[in-house]
C-alpha cells in the first residue's frame, strides 16, 4: 500500500490531566516517554516533564492570558516541522486537547499537511476539579444534566444562549474567574435562583488547592481576588461538598519520576477520613 503521509514523523496530540501528575493516562505517559520533541502548555504539572526522555528536545509553547508567548499558527507549524524531521512529537496540553484546549484546530493542520498523528484523551479539569473538591458534577435526585461553558465568554454581547444554559442542572465554567460577576448576571437575569450554591476552585488537583463556596447571591464578594486557573460551578451539587470533601492538599505532590517505568502509580492522596480516623 502507498504510504499516504508526508514523513514517517508522528504527533502525539497528549492530554495531561488537570494538574496532579498522577491524573495522565497509562497512553499518554507512554507516548510523553517516547516522544523525540515535546512540546508543552502553562498549565502542564511540571512532574510530567521529566517523564520525556532526557534525550528529547523540550519546548515551552505555554501561553498566559493575554501573553501569548507563541501563535496558534507558529505552534501548528512547529509540529509540522518536527514531524516531517521524521520525529516523534509528544504535544501535551493540560486537561483534555479538545475540551477549550485547541486540540482540534491542531488535528486540522496536521491533516492538512498530511502528518500522522494521534490523540489521547485527557482528564479535563472540568470534571476533575470539581471532583477534587467534593463535588459530582451530577448526582442522581439532585440533577442529570451539566454543561461545560467558556466563561471568558460571558459578556453581554456574545451570542451564549444563557437562556437555555440558565436551565442546565451543573454549569461549569473555564475560563470565567475574571467574568464572574457578569455570568452571576447573567444567570439570574435568566431564571436561576440567587440562592443556588455555587464553587470557585483554583488549582484544583494540585497541592495548591482553594475552595471558595456560595451562593449566586454572594460568590462574587467571596472569591474576590481569586485569580486564574479556576474552574467555577454553579449547581444543587455543589452542597454535596459538606460531606465529599474528601481531598487533602499535600506540601509534596505526587513526583512520577520517583517511581519506575514499570510501576503503577500508588494512590497518594488518602481521603480525610484515612487520614484523620482514630
Ligand atoms: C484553556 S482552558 C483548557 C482546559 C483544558 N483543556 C481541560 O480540559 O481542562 C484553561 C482553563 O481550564 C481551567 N483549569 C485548568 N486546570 C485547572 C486547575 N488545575 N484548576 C482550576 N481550573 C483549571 C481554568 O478555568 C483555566 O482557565
């Protein structure tokens, strides 16, 4: 059969999980260890880095808010360079790639450009950090449905239909921190009760964790100098965190690379009921 691709290069397009380095999947290390070239997001866990091969050339294509250290474009280029070099490229982006993650726009390029690649799903921190924090994002007699909004897109003037998302039992929000006030309008402008609970979670699944809980009525004055990355939750749900609270932030989070290529990773963080029993 005629080989249809450009080079015998290949993209592995990786999600890295939302921060506790333990959260990458079986896949997704092994392809990180293969890799000849990685190219790495902000808001990779640092842990992960040293599971490429020391051999592998590492390049920070992070971008922060408003800083854009590298385009779209020139990342897209990048991994079409690194590929037809005949590399494997290892591209690990935080969370899943194609949850806000622009996993897509770069599946399209490189097949475009007719490069081999493959993608291996990532925990998104759209369920993850809610989860680390105690709440599920459905619950069965408190709500079936969530949704998982970008909230930078909260303005008045974008064309989110607030009035069906207003209606949805969880919203989960990326990307919102600094547009809280404004989704808070909008979601009681739009029928949601002012009293419904509400969680801000910033560098949730990491040691760094911070929980901040409310009420629509009163969140925005709660979380006030919350800062990103944080996920927001709006939802019955979120009450469940009184009693699921079950994550302990450790001083020292997991480190990978302490453990062999062939190990299983332990679980290290013991519920707080382990660790406080008597
Ligand atoms: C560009 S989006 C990427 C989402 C990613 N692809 C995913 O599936 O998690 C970045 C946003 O994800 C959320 N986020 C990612 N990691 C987070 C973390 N550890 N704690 C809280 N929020 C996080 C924040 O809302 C942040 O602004």
């Amino acid at each position: 059969m005629p080989n249809l691709y450009s080079s015998d290069g290949i993209v592995y397009i990786i999600g890295g999980g939302p921060g506790d380095p333990g959260l990458i999947t079986v896949k997704g290390l092994d392809r990180l260890r293969q890799a000849d070239v990685v190219l790495y997001d902000r808001l990779v866990a640092t842990e992960l880095l040293s599971e490429a091969s020391p051999n592998a050339e590492m390049i920070d294509v992070g971008k922060e808010p408003k800083k854009h250290r590298r385009s779209q474009a020139e990342i897209n280029a990048l991994l079409i360079e690194k590929a037809r070099e005949g590399k494997r490229v290892a591209r690990l982006k935080g969370g899943d790639p194609f949850v806000f993650g622009r996993g897509g726009e770069e599946c399209q390029a490189l097949a475009e450009a007719g490069i081999r690649y493959e993608v291996i799903p990532g925990v998104s921190s759209a369920i993850a950090v809610p989860a680390y924090a105690g709440i599920p994002v459905t619950q069965r007699g408190v709500t079936t449905t969530f949704a998982v909004v970008a909230g930078h897109t909260g303005d008045s003037d974008s064309n989110i239909d607030w009035v069906g998302i207003s209606r949805i039992g969880t919203i989960i929000f990326l990307m919102g921190v600094e547009h809280m006030s404004e989704i808070v309008h909008q979601l009681i402008t739009h029928g949601r009760s002012a009293d419904t609970p509400v969680g801000v979670i910033r560098e949730g699944t990491t040691a760094n964790q911070f929980v901040v809980t409310g009420t629509l009525a009163d969140i925005v004055e709660k979380a006030r100098g919350v800062r990103p990355p944080a996920v927001l939750i709006v939802g019955e749900v979120v009450s469940l965190r009184e009693q699921l609270d079950w994550f302990v932030p450790q001083p020292a989070s997991l480190s990978v690379e302490t453990f062999s290529k062939h190990q299983t990773f332990p679980l290290i963080y013991a519920s707080s009921r382990e660790l406080f029993k008597d």
